[in-house]
C-alpha cells in the first residue's frame, strides 16, 4: 500500500535478476500519482482495489529494466532522462498529491532548463547525436500523475514505447506540455516516438535518470523489456 515509488520498490524485491517473477504481486495505490494505475488496469479506489485483490485472479505484464554503471532496477510506468527527470526529483522534494506538485516542478526547473546532447542506440541500431529535452521509455501510456506521455503504450505488448523529446526551448517546452493531458504532443514535429525492446543512451555531459517518478543514477544507460516479468493479482 503506498505510491508508485513504493511499488517499484516492492516490485524489485520480487523480481529476479533475470526478470522472473518470485512472488504475486497485489497494490492498493494511494500515492501522489498512481500512475500505476493507469498502466496495471488497478482501481484507484482502495476499497475497489481491495475486493479485486481478494476476488481477482493473476495475470502477466511486462516490467522495464534499467542498467547503469554496474547497476539494474526495475520499473513499472517509465525511465526518463533529462528534463523529466530533473522535474520528478523537485516533486518528490515537494511532497503532495495529483499533478499539483508536478506541475509547481515544472515551473521550478523551467528556468535552469536546456537541450541536452544524447546518443541513442535502438534494438542495435545506432542514431547521430542529438540535441533533446529528454528521452522517456514508456511501459505504460501516463506518467507525471495522468499525463499522456506514450498514448499507445501496452504493459503487455512485450515491447516499450520510446518518447524523443526534441531540442525544445523554455517557452516551447511550456507551451506544448499541457498537450500532454491527452497526448497532443505527438503532433509537434520535435517529438518522435517509437516501438522498441531495447535502448542504450550516452550522452557527454551529466544527465539525470527517473524511474517511476523516483531519481535512479544518470547516463549512460541501458534500458530493455521484460515480457511476463510481474504476475499481478486484481
């Protein structure tokens, strides 16, 4: 019982080092976001969540797995680098529920914001450097307490969902993100998104890395799906 962030950590105490699942897994979300929600098909009422938990049956979905500098830790929604996940470090700072907090992140960090320089790597194919607000590889389609970062995303698709986020300036960054509500950011040409089951992502410079809204390390990074790797109860 607990957030997205205390999830995740029950999710790496149940997962083995290979993705394989030790145990069931049941949530009562009652976090800031519960993003998780929306990813897993959970209630976001505790006691509907409850009567699933006792009612419901198991079924499979697929978690992400992030490596860094001898590092690995699961997640459930997303990864993020650069600005979103300089953004999901303020917000935990500010403690709180709803998009309310992320939101006053944003405007905290707007300021200090600039395009960092990433090189990515999809499924074995290197792409040039670039210039990028940041990088989200998507397990489920929201993040950011219900903004829709990956509208297509599936938690069980065996694949996850990536999100470019161009070289976008300070008042460009603020003017498209309330599209993220319902995912009209997919429209701006600086955004680009993809279908993939592995990623690495370098970058020259210090980039900071969230995974499930929590800070996790930096780049570089690589990050990979996990078919079937949580059995959920509810």
């Amino acid at each position: 019982m607990g957030g997205d962030g205390t999830l995740n950590e029950v999710v790496n105490g149940v997962t083995d080092p290979d993705g394989r699942p030790q145990a069931a897994l049941g949530a009562l979300l009652t976090g800031r976001g519960r993003d998780a929600c929306r990813t897993l098909g959970l209630p976001r009422h505790p006691l509907e969540a409850a009567v699933r938990l006792a009612a419901g049956s198991e079924r499979a979905m697929d978690l992400g797995v992030v490596r860094w500098q001898g590092r690995r830790r699961f997640f459930v929604n997303a990864a993020g680098a650069g600005f979103d996940a300089a953004v999901a470090a303020r917000a935990a700072s500010l403690g709180g529920g709803g998009t309310i907090p992320y939101l006053r992140a944003v405007a905290a960090s707007i300021m200090g914001y600039r395009p960092v320089e990433l090189a990515v790597c999809c499924d074995g194919r290197a792409e040039p450097p670039q210039l990028a607000a940041g990088i989200v590889l998507a397990n489920g389609a929201c993040f950011g307490g219900g903004m829709r970062i990956a509208p297509g995303a599936d938690a069980r698709d065996g694949a996850l969902d990536l999100v470019m986020l161009g070289a976008l300036g300070r008042w460009e960054l603020l003017r498209w993100l309330p599209t993220l509500y319902w995912g009209g950011h997919v429209r701006n040409p600086k955004v680009r998104m993809r279908r993939m089951r592995a990623v690495t992502v370098e970058s020259p410079e210090p980039v900071p890395l969230q995974l499930d809204g929590e800070p996790w390390g930096g780049a570089p990074f690589e990050v990979a799906v996990c078919p079937g790797a949580l059995r959920l109860r509810g």
